[in-house]
C-alpha cells in the first residue's frame, strides 16, 4: 500500500517550517497552565493567534468552570470528510522548580531539545500540527475535506470540564479522530481506563499502652489492603497486558501513644478494554464484606472517588491503517499499532462520541510529567510531516 498523495507530500514536507514550529512550542510553554488550578485562558488566547496566523476559522470558546476554557477551530473544505484533532493545554505541577535543569517555564532551547513542563505533554503537538497545516498552505495545497482542533483544558484531571465537556455540549459529527498525546509518532489503538478508589477504615481510640481496649484502625486497614491484594488481576490484553492495582497513599492516626480510631488509603485500579467496571466493583464489594464478617468491631468504608472507561479502535479502522502507512513512510521502518498503560482524552470521543480516533503524538510518553521535561525538535518537525501526511490522506488534497 502506498501514499495516494505522494508527490504533494514531497513538496508539502520540504516545506516544513522548523523554526516557527519551535517559536509555538517555546511561546506555548511560557504560558503556565498548571493543573491544578487548570487555568487554560492565556493558552488559549496564544494559540489562537498561532491559529488565525495558519488560517483555521470558525472559532468557538466555551468554559464550564471559570478558567478552564477550551477552543474549538476549523481548517479546510467542511464539504467533504471531517476529522478532529485533540489536544490539552493543562499541564501538571512542576515539584520542585529548583531542581530542573532549567526554568520549567523558559521554553529553553539547547541542542536538538526544548526543555519546559509541557513541551512533550503536550504542548509540542499543538506545534506539530500547526507546522503541518502551514506547510500545507505554503506548497500551495487546500484540503478537500475538514480539520476542527479541539484545544481542552481539564484533561489532567481527567478532562469532564474538557473534552468531556465538548462531547456532550458541542458534539462535532466526524468521521475520525486524533488525539494528539506523546507516542513517539507511532499509532496507539487502545487505552487502559481507572477507577480511584477511596477506603476508610473507623476504629476506636485509647491509650497505646493498652491496645485490646481498642479497635486500631491502621491496622485493619493494612489487613483489608492485603485481601484486596489478593483478588486475582488475571486478564490479559494483547496491547495494554494485564490490569494493576497499585496503593498510592495512606494515611491514619493522630500521635505515637495513641491508638488510632481512623485511617485511609487511596488504590489506582488500571482496567484493560474488555473488562467489566461493575465487576471490578463487585468483588471490591466482597473484600469489604469479607473482612467485615471477620471483624465485626472494625469498619471499612470503600468508594470510587474518579473513573474512566478504557477505550480500543479496531487495527483495520482507515485512520488507523493512514497514520500507520503515513507514520512508516516518515519515520523510516514499519510502524505496529500498540497500546499505552495510561488514560487519554480519547475515550470520551471513542466511547461516547463513537468516532475512531488513533492516539498519535511527537515525544515520548517516558518524558511526560517529568523533571527536566522536554522534546526534541527531530520529533516535531517529523511530527509535523506525519500529521500533514495524514491530513492528505484521510481528507484528500488538492491543489
């Protein structure tokens, strides 16, 4: 199978303009939209103009919550195929800003890299595929079908106020989609989705010295986290493998020498597409009931306190086989659709939008909510053939 828009293609990515694409990604990440808060006003405001100058239109703004704005904009010939692409302009918390190599807010470039909290997740992308859309433009072609960018904020808190939000409140009809996160510009097919879990564990105080006079609720919590340990995690997913359970925070207690009558415990339950939610509910339902039978002085209190779906896209789906076939002519080797361990964005529009859509990205995921985050200028110029390669492809180009 070959590229139907070959020849263009040539022409449209010796067109590629890498230093405008580094001016977007260096401009993007001097705009702090840390989430939380998840304030994404300013961002938008900047890519605006970055969009006005490549000639999308047709804007639409809407903010559920004050501050957490997203943007909505339009390139090409709405007559014929649609397809979106989507990408977040709410990054994650910096940690310690004196420990980064360089400002997490410079936009620094050395070498081949540019360094800041989002330049990889996913800032960077919104260049990628701006510098695709201008090199387009600059050899002289049009689309004959459309592009609409979705710009959300609110996706690092799982994104109900973003792509959520525009999912259910200004629904796109499209034929296929893109979510823009780092993959390393190799199409990624499924997800694995979350339930959050929350357990309190209620006991009676007294004096440490005398602990039968009381009911330690540290550790019965620490007893009913084994069990639950325990519930077999024996599903496998040729792409995303086998679900985890992972304990990520506990607390309880109050001093040394008293017996603790409360503790917590947060659990990140992964779940592989073709597993059932409810289920997964049903046996953390029997753990409780289990330890309660067990200890009828003590209490567990367990709830799903955050939650989502995962998602797949069939192999053979066209945008799948366009950003494989595009992807492998950019990069040089074959390119295998995989999966990611993560959650994106791309369950709302796979699940509720019913759209396919391929998650595909310059960068690399290893890069992505680290110190000293950055991406290099390789992958975004490569990112911006891919992304105009795929524009041709699936929506056909003409002069």
């Amino acid at each position: 199978m070959e590229l139907t828009s070959g020849p263009q293609l040539k022409r449209i990515w010796a067109t590629v303009n890498e230093g405008w694409i580094v001016e977007i990604v260096q401009t993007l990440v001097r705009v702090p939209s840390v989430n939380p808060p998840g304030e994404t006003f300013e961002a938008v405001a900047v890519l605006r103009r970055f969009l006005e100058e490549a000639g999308f239109q047709d804007f639409q703004q809407v903010e559920p919550s004050p501050g957490k704005v997203s943007l909505v904009a339009r390139w090409g010939n709405p007559g014929g195929r649609r397809l979106i692409w989507n990408g977040h302009l709410d990054v994650v918390p910096v940690g310690d800003g004196e420990a980064w190599q360089h400002d997490p807010f410079s936009g620094k470039r050395e070498g081949d890299r540019i360094f800041g909290r989002g330049a990889c997740d996913m800032k960077g992308a919104f260049a990628a595929l701006l510098g695709a859309v201008a090199a387009i433009r600059e050899a002289g072609f049009q689309l004959e079908g459309e592009l609409v960018l979705q710009a959300v904020a609110d996706e690092e808190m799982l994104g109900p106020l973003g792509t959520g939000y525009l999912v259910e409140h200004l629904p796109i009809p499209a034929d296929a989609a893109i979510c823009g996160e780092p993959t390393g510009l190799v199409p990624v097919i499924a997800a694995k989705g979350l339930q959050w879990w929350k357990f309190i564990s209620r006991g009676v105080s007294c004096h440490a010295s005398a602990p039968h006079l009381g009911v330690n609720a540290i550790e019965n919590l620490l007893e009913f986290l084994g069990m639950l340990r325990r519930i077999p995690l024996d599903r496998t997913h040729p792409l995303v493998g086998r679900p985890t359970l992972a304990i990520t925070m506990i607390s309880g207690g109050i001093k040394t020498n008293v017996i603790p009558d409360y503790a917590e415990a947060t659990v990140d339950r992964r779940v592989v597409p073709g597993e059932d939610p409810e289920a997964i509910r049903r046996q953390v339902r029997a753990v409780v009931e289990e330890f309660q039978a067990r200890h009828p002085d003590a209490r567990i209190e367990a709830a799903v306190v955050q939650e989502a779906e995962p998602s797949e896209i069939p192999p053979d789906a066209s945008i799948v086989q366009v950003s494989r076939l595009v992807a492998s002519a950019v990069l040089g080797e074959e390119v295998i659709p995989r999966g990611i361990p993560g959650t994106t964005d791309a369950r709302f529009l796979i699940n509720r939008a019913r759209i396919p859509t391929v998650i595909l990205g310059p960068g690399g995921l290893e890069q992505a909510h680290t110190r000293d985050e950055y991406i290099s200028i390789e992958q975004l110029v490569r990112g911006a053939k891919v992304y105009a390669g795929i524009l041709c492809e699936f929506l056909g180009v003409r002069s």
